[in-house]
C-alpha cells in the first residue's frame, strides 16, 4: 500500500509541477474541467463547451455521417455538409463545402471527397493531415486521430500526416476497395475480401495485436478503433482483434451485421433489421443504443456514436464535447508529445491503471490532476515551442513510472524502502527545524 501512495504524490506533483511555471490563466479561463465519476468507477474529465456533438436533431436530408473525438458531421443529398460539435480548430466549418460525395472525421478535423476525385479538409493540421490538395482520382477517404487516408480509384492508397508507426505507408498498397484509420494504424481492405494493415507494431506503443488480420477472409468492410481492428464478413458475422480490455472485440456472437463502426473504446454493428448492437466502454453511455430502429448507417467517435435513420435523420448517444475517457488520455504528456501513441504515454497509462487508480490518495491525486493539467495542456499545444522543454521535465515522471510498473516485487520493497527513508529523514528534519524556532540575531 505505501508504494502506491508514495508513488502517487510523486508522480502526479511531478507532471503538474512540470507545466505549472506556464502562464496557463487565459487557457483557463475558457475551460470547464469538471471531474466526473465513470461507468466503471474510475475518474475521467469532462470539458463541457455549448455545442456538444449531439446537437443532431434537427438534421435532414442526411445521407452519411461521420464521428470524430468531439465532433459529428453529416453530408446532405445536395452534396453540402453539416457538423457539429468541439471546433476550437475549426473542424466543423463546413459551411461553404459544395459537391460533395463521402465525409470523414479525425482528431481535430474533418475531410471530403468531391465529385471529381479531388479532396478538401479543414481543422488541426498540426501533422499535415490536411495537406490533401494535391490528390486526385479519390474514391474514399478516412480520417485516423492525425493522419488521413485516400482510396484512388485504380485501388491504390495515399496518406498524409502522422507517421510516428508507420500508419502512412501505404505506397506499395495495391487492389484495395475500402480503407479505415484509427488512432495509430491504417487498414485496407482488398478485393479479394482479405485485409492488410499498417500500424505500431512494437508492443508498449499501441501495439495491441490490431495487426493480426492475416488469417482474415470473406470481408465486406473494415474499421478501425484506438487501438482494434474490425470487420465484417460475408456471412454476416463480425471477427475483431487488438486490446480488448473494455470487450470492443467481444463480437463472436454477433450474427445478421449489415454495418460496422469502430470508436475509440467501442465497437458498434448494425443489424439487417435497421437495430444497432454495441460492445466496448460506455462510460458516457455510447453503447446505450438498444432502443434505436430504423438505421440504415452508423458511426463511432470516440465516446460517442451517430445512427442516421432511412428518413435521412439523426440520433446520438454518448459523452459530451471531448469527455475525456481515463483509458485515453495523459494531458500534459498527450500534448507534450503530440500524440497519445509514444511508448511514454504508455508507461504513464500503466502506472495510472495499476498504482493511481488502486488507492484512495491516488484517485484523489488523479481527480486533482484532470483539474488543474487539461488547461496546461492546451496552453502547451498552443505553444509548440514548449514541447521539448515540457517533455524533458516529464524524463523524472517517465522513469519513475518504468520503475514501477516493470519491476520485480523485491526490487519495489527496495524501492518501498528508499522512499520510506527520505520521508522519515524529510519528516524528522522539518521537526528538528520546527523545534529550533526562528533564528535570533
């Protein structure tokens, strides 16, 4: 139990402390951070904005829609686009989008395909996910968290953005009919109904078995989660792999699945019926989709999912604006390294889940954290310049984390041990200095 404690005040104090010296007041100013209690017990953080992604009810005419992180798009008959949701970054300014044939949502942006087979993105292009105004000849697009995909139609890929495990190399990618990005990894489906995918590959970055797809036959259609991979057979049954830990790929029962969608921790299947199935985290009610009838399409963001019905309308259900899932996010090291993929963000996930989470003065120390580090975070991001620096402070916290979640019980009672000796040594020093009273001249 004293392990957990100890190392829970360090490391947190230690990953606020890193970006406090930041002048974060401005930031702060336009947040809501409230920390909210999950499905499962665990902490998370809420940012609430005046426009949630679920402001839907109003749509028609639809006839695809599309789910990001925090923000839901739909593409209407006469080509034009609606979205709404978080857009800070202006991935819903689609306003004066025209000719438009397929739509797709990523991190902080949102893309499209025109009827000439050219394509248009606006939002985040921190990464140059954006930077599609060169391609041509494109039959689909598909938006990961900072990297987009294009399906020419000769059956060949091209990606942009980023390529930190190598999602983007999809150059030598031939006979492909369908393509899905998800946070860190690319899946091409080929005509042949197998499916090829690029992605992490080294276990402690992401890595989670969402390659392991060579097996695969009879696919009609791919998605692509966090960190799963999905698809849908012929038959009419779904196979998914990857990290399963909130039972997103626990799919083997599913039967009659017309549709598929995969969002950040969830797997949803629509059935012939016009019904929706929905597996995975549903920490802000995303699975809560019994009751729907009549959907012809769905969708999954990250903690929301989109039905659009045969009437051309919409339903959500989910989270709000970028409710942040404890299984997703480190704030500060999230914006310090840009993406959530970095085995460092890893190690922090762990040491989160396996000390943070485990005793009540780590639980109170992470509530404490979603408080005060998602504005830091932000003010970070705004500032890029900032990202070294904030990334060597991190150094301590990471190692001190590895530390902890890597080694063997009797080097952690060492560890105890230390640890117990500066506290008793930092104790009786304040004492004996307490004791002295204030010096006198």
């Amino acid at each position: 139990m004293l392990l957990p404690v100890l190392l829970s005040i360090a490391l947190v104090f230690s990953l606020i402390l890193t970006a406090s010296v930041l002048n974060t007041a401005p930031v702060m100013a336009r947040w809501q951070v409230t920390p909210v209690l999950a499905a499962d017990t665990t902490v998370c953080a809420g940012r609430y904005y005046s426009s949630p992604e679920f402001e839907v009810g109003d749509w028609m005419d639809i006839i695809e829609v599309v789910a990001g992180v925090g923000h839901t798009v739909g593409l209407k008959s006469d080509g034009t686009v609606v979205a709404v949701g978080y857009n800070e970054y202006g991935c819903c300014n689609v306003g004066g989008w025209t000719d438009i044939t397929q739509v797709a949502a990523g991190f902080y942006y949102t893309a499209g395909v025109k009827s000439d087979g050219t394509v248009v993105a606006v939002g985040d292009n921190y990464y140059g996910q954006c930077n599609v105004g060169g391609w041509a000849g494109i039959n689909q697009t598909t938006a990961g968290w900072s990297h987009t995909v294009g399906l020419k139609s000769d059956g060949t890929v091209v990606a942009v953005g980023w390529n930190h495990s190598g999602e983007c190399d999809v150059g030598d990618w031939t006979d492909i009919i369908q393509v899905a990005a998800g946070e860190g990894h690319t899946v091409g489906l080929k005509s042949d109904g197998t499916v090829v995918v690029v992605g992490p590959e080294i276990p402690g970055e992401f890595y989670s078995g969402q390659y392991d797809v060579g097996n695969w036959t009879a696919i009609t259609q791919v998605a692509a989660g966090s960190g799963h991979t999905v698809g849908l057979k012929s038959d009419r049954t779904v196979v998914a792999v990857g990290y399963s830990g909130d039972g997103q790929c626990d799919v083997g029962n599913w039967t009659n699945i017309i549709g598929v969608a995969a969002g950040g921790e969830h797997t949803v299947g629509l059935k012939a019926d016009g019904t929706v199935v929905a597996v995975g985290s549903n920490s802000f009610g995303q699975c809560d989709v019994g009751n729907w009838v009549d959907i012809i399409q769905v969708a999954a963001g990250s903690g929301h999912t989109v039905g659009l019905k045969s009437d051309g309308t919409v339903v959500a259900a989910g989270g709000y604006v970028l409710e942040l899932l404890p299984t997703l996010w480190c704030f500060i090291a999230t914006a310090a390294y840009g993406t959530t993929l970095v085995q460092e963000i890893q190690i922090l996930r762990e040491f989160r889940d396996d000390y943070l989470l485990t005793n009540p003065v780590g639980k109170a120390l992470v509530e404490l954290y979603y408080r005060v580090s998602p504005p830091i975070a932000e003010f970070i991001t705004e500032h890029p310049t900032l990202k070294p620096i904030v990334r060597a402070g991190l150094v301590p916290a990471v190692a001190m984390s590895a530390v902890a979640v890597n080694t063997s019980p009797a080097e952690k009672a060492v560890i105890v041990g230390l640890l117990a000796l500066v506290s008793v040594a930092v104790v009786v020093w304040e004492a004996r200095r307490r004791g002295r009273g204030p010096e006198r001249n």
